[in-house]
C-alpha cells in the first residue's frame, strides 16, 4: 500500500459477488449513471438504476459494463484496479 493509492490492494469483484465491496460499488455505479447517459450503455438497464442490495447480479454487471465501455478500458464485468480507479476518481463526473 502506498500513499497515492490508500485502498490496495484493489478488491477484485464480478458478478456472483455477495459481500463487502458490492454496495460500495452500487454507490458508485449510481453515483456515474447519468453522466454520459450512462444507462445508454448498459444493456438498456436503464429502469431505476442500479440497486443498492449487495448482489452483483446481472443488472450491476450490465452498468459496470457500461461503465467500463464509456472509459475504454477493457469490457468484461469484473471491477478491478482499473475500474475501481475509474470509479473513485470520477473520471465521468466533468
């Protein structure tokens, strides 16, 4: 663990996942929704957003696909370093 990056190691999350950080996540993924017409990106699982439940089901995998696709960064549904990054340092917020 370094100063410039206070939570590694990066906890690696994907769908199935039903512990700490999944809510954490949702936060996140809610919080980036809109920007970009983000739910356009996400498999068209637009109808309320993500649901804060703790479940990576496949609602919360179809918006960090979104997510990920919106970034450029590589599309495959699994919250890692880069994603996590992604999401901490809102990179969609400006």
């Amino acid at each position: 663990m370094t100063p410039s990056d206070p939570i590694a190691p990066w906890p690696l999350v994907k769908r199935g996942a039903k512990v700490f950080p999944v809510r954490s996540l949702q936060q996140l993924l809610r919080g980036v929704q809109e920007v970009m017409k983000f739910h356009d990106q996400s498999g068209g699982a637009e109808g309320g957003g993500v649901q804060i439940d703790g479940i990576f089901g496949p609602k919360t995998d179809a918006f960090v696909c979104g997510f990920q696709e919106a970034l450029e960064i590589t599309v495959d549904g699994i919250v890692g370093p880069v994603t996590w990054r992604a999401l901490a340092s809102g990179m969609l917020s400006g």
